[in-house]
C-alpha cells in the first residue's frame, strides 16, 4: 500500500484541528442559553465562556508562533492538540461559571498552539503556487466545523446535556493528536532555532489582557484605568522589541511591507466586526423568536455551509488573481450581510434571517483564504511561524474585540440580568447598537483591502 506523502499527512492532520477548534467554538455558542440556565449565570458573565477562550488564546498566540519557529512547529502543533484535548475533558467536569471560564482559558493556550502553526506548516510545505489551495481546503474545514457545531450542539444539549459537546471535542483531540504525532511530528519538519523572548512575552500578554480586560469593565473607572494601563504596556513592549537581537515580535516584517500591514490590519476589522454576529444570532433565535437550541442550530447552519463550499474556490481565485481583490470583493458582501441583520425585529420573517446569514457566508468565504494568502506571500519562509501567528493574532484580536463591543453594550443597555421576557426589548436593542457598530467597521475593512497593493508583480 502507498505511503501517504507528508503534504497530504500536514493537509489532513492542520485541517482536523482545524475543525475541531471551529468545531467546539461553534457549538458552545448554542449551548449557551443551557448552560446559562443550569449553572444560573447572568447574560454579561455568560459572555466570558466564549470570551476567556478568546482572550487566552490571543495572548498565548504570538510566543507559540515565535516559539514553533524556535522549537519546531510540528512539535509545538502537536502538544497543542494534546492540551485542547485535556482542557476540553476538564470543562465537561465543570461544575459552576468560573471553573468552566478557568479551563476555557487552558483551551485557548491549546488552541493557540493550533492556531499559530496550522498555516506556516502548510506554506512551509506546499509551494507557493498551490498556497490558495491549500488554505482555501483548511478554510473550509473551519467551516465544516461551524456547519456541524450548531446542529450537533443542539442534538447533543437536547438529548445528551451541554457537558457531551466538550467529551466530543476531547475524543477529536485525542485522534488528531495520534494522528500528529505518528504521522507528522516524526517526519521532524526543521525549526530555525533562535532565543525565545520570555520578557516580551509577558509583557505582550500583560498589554493585551489589562487591555482587553479593561474594555469589557467599561464605563466603570477599573475599566478606564486597565485600559490605559494596558497602552502603556504596548508602548513598553514595542520599544523594547525594536532593540532586541531576537523579539518576539520582529516589527521589520511591517516597515516597507504595505501589503502585510495592511493585509492585517483588514483581518482585524474584518473580525472585529463579525465575530459576536454568531453569539448574537444564537440569543436572538432562542430567546426572541422561540426556537429550540437544534431548531436554532439548523437554522444557523446556513452560514458556515456557504463558507464550506465557497472557501476552496476563493482560494483557488486568489493563486490566479490578485488577493486584494477577492478578499474585497468578501468584505463588501460581509457590508451587505451586517445590512440585512440590521433589520431584524421580533417578528422578522425566516427569510430575512437566512438572507443575513448566507450573505455573511459569502463574505466569510471570499476573504478568508485569499487575505491569508495575501500575507503569507509577503513575507519569506523563515518568518513564516510568526507571520501565522499574526495572521491569527489578528483574527482573536478581531474577535476579542468584537465580543468586548457585545459585553460593553449588553453591561450598558440589559445590564447584569438574565435575558428573560422583560428584557426582549432591551436585548433588541442591544443587537440593533452592536450590529451599527460592526457595519462602520466592516466599512473601514473594506477601505484597509483595497489600499494594501499590489501581492504580484
């Protein structure tokens, strides 16, 4: 029997994680309302079950990334899957909001380890004619893993109770770390060795975490004061990169490098502003049109099934054209999307949902793999572990930033209280407020695609 090349092997073992990651994160979405219910958790700390996730993953982002270049990104990718895992058994076991909250943020450190070393390992070995390709296939496997999550997550809460959606999860972790480990981690894809920047790292994890933090605390004076803290400490870190021999991050893959900055800086807002859509529509089916967590995950489906189809054909588009245009072409749609959704009311048709959600689909699709590809394809191979990072980086930072917009409007228009039947008014027009905002963003998203430059001569 012929033995599986190590293309294939990185391509089916990156997206396996792939999935799972998108997988998992799709389905707790769902299960929220179950959970809030059984562990009696009011709507703004129901949000941190989604937003710990993020927010740990985004600081351990960028030293994993750094550290794959240093130590191996097979290696790192590995034990990644192996802590996802774990962490996911443990939150099965959770017995109240903030043991489920602490092990969510175990899970982020795992998918952190995926995150920022999935992309370099298939540029690394595809060439860079195939790269759209391939990212467009790992793309879709995220989707696959969106279309899957809600449906599945609300079989399983109906029938089977919220805690099975994270004994899944584990039992996909533990195969795709066999897998990884027989197959990938022994075919010892080179590392480029290096110091690793533990002070950096601190402090870029300190700066994001006051950060953030502080904006989900908002209007409140902590709120205002971890902010400004968490500026200051991005200022130090930035100082201090630019003089070390070894940073953490290398700050000279932005100067004079147009298309990458802006090419991140696109992911950014393009995350900012559709990340919380998710969350957002998962409230709205269950609590204001009525809808069972399964009927709601069909519905919901929609959007991630558009992404799966379209991504591998985006990605294709971008190898033979310029990336800047098709990932343009998405954020607009994504424009369109945002649109629609602003004109849901309690008693909005089904159409008008599924409308929003295929539209945002679309627009998922179209930027997703070529903006990737775009960024990939400045930067030279030795850089490629960090440059996967950013590329994640900017997507969690996207999304960290897009849930701090949701718990800072729910803080301010709902409050802490459970979303029940008084509040419907309040939690509509908390979704009118946030969606206006993530539209201006989107907006600003599209002007950051188009200015980035040309990727091919």
């Amino acid at each position: 029997m012929k033995r599986i090349s190590l293309p294939t092997i990185a391509l089916i073992t990156t997206s396996l994680a792939s999935f799972l990651t998108a997988f998992t994160g799709s389905s707790i979405n769902i299960a929220l309302p179950t959970i809030g219910h059984e562990l009696s958790i009011h709507a703004v700390r129901l949000s941190w079950i989604t937003f710990a996730y993020i927010l740990s993953a985004n600081v351990f982002l960028l030293p994993m990334g750094r550290l794959a270049d240093i130590w191996g990104r097979a290696r790192v990718f590995t034990l990644g899957t192996l802590i996802f895992a774990m962490a996911s058994l443990a939150c099965s076991l959770s017995s109240g909001a903030f043991m489920l909250i602490g092990f969510r943020v175990l899970q982020g450190l795992g998918g952190a380890m995926l995150f920022g070393t999935g992309v370099a390992i298939l540029s690394d070995i595809f060439p860079a004619e195939e790269r759209g390709r391939v990212l467009g296939i790992n793309v879709a496997a995220v989707y696959i893993g969106l279309s899957l999550g809600p449906p599945l997550s609300g079989l399983i809460t109906n029938s089977l109770g919220w805690r099975n959606i994270f004994v899944l999860s584990a039992g996909v972790g533990l195969v795709t770390f066999g897998l990884a480990f027989r197959r990938l981690e022994a075919r010892k894809i080179p590392a480029t060795g290096g110091h690793f920047d533990l002070s950096g790292a601190c402090l870029w994890g300190s700066a994001l975490t006051a950060t953030v933090y502080g904006f989900s605390r908002l209007p409140a004076v902590p709120g205002l004061v971890l902010v400004f803290l968490g500026l200051i400490l991005f200022s130090v870190f930035i100082r201090g990169e630019v003089r070390k021999e070894n940073p953490l991050l290398d700050l000279a893959l932005f100067r004079g490098n147009r298309a990458f900055t802006f090419s991140n800086l696109a992911a950014l807002i393009n995350y900012s502003s559709t990340h919380g859509v998710g969350f957002l529509f998962s409230l709205y089916l269950q609590y204001l049109k009525g809808f069972t967590p399964e009927t709601a995950g069909l519905v919901m489906i929609s959007q991630p099934v558009v992404m799966a189809v379209c991504s591998p054909f985006a990605g294709r588009l971008s190898d033979r054209t310029e990336p800047r245009i098709v990932a343009s072409i998405g954020m607009a749609l994504t424009v369109i999307g945002l649109v629609i959704a602003l004109f849901l009311r309690r008693d909005s048709s089904f159409l008008l949902v599924i409308a929003a959600l295929v539209t945002l689909g679309l627009g998922f699709a179209f930027f997703s793999s070529p903006n990737t590809n775009a960024i990939m394809s400045t930067v030279e191979k030795k850089s490629y572990g960090v440059a996967s990072a950013l590329v994640a980086t900017m997507r969690l930072s996207g999304q960290t930033l897009s849930m701090t917009i949701v718990t800072l409007v729910f803080a301010t228009v709902i409050g802490r209280h459970e979303i029940t039947p008084e509040f419907y008014p309040a939690f509509l027009s908390s979704l009118r407020i946030i969606l206006a905002i993530f539209t201006v963003l989107c907006l600003a998203g599209v002007f950051a695609s188009m200015i980035r430059g040309k990727i091919r001569a």
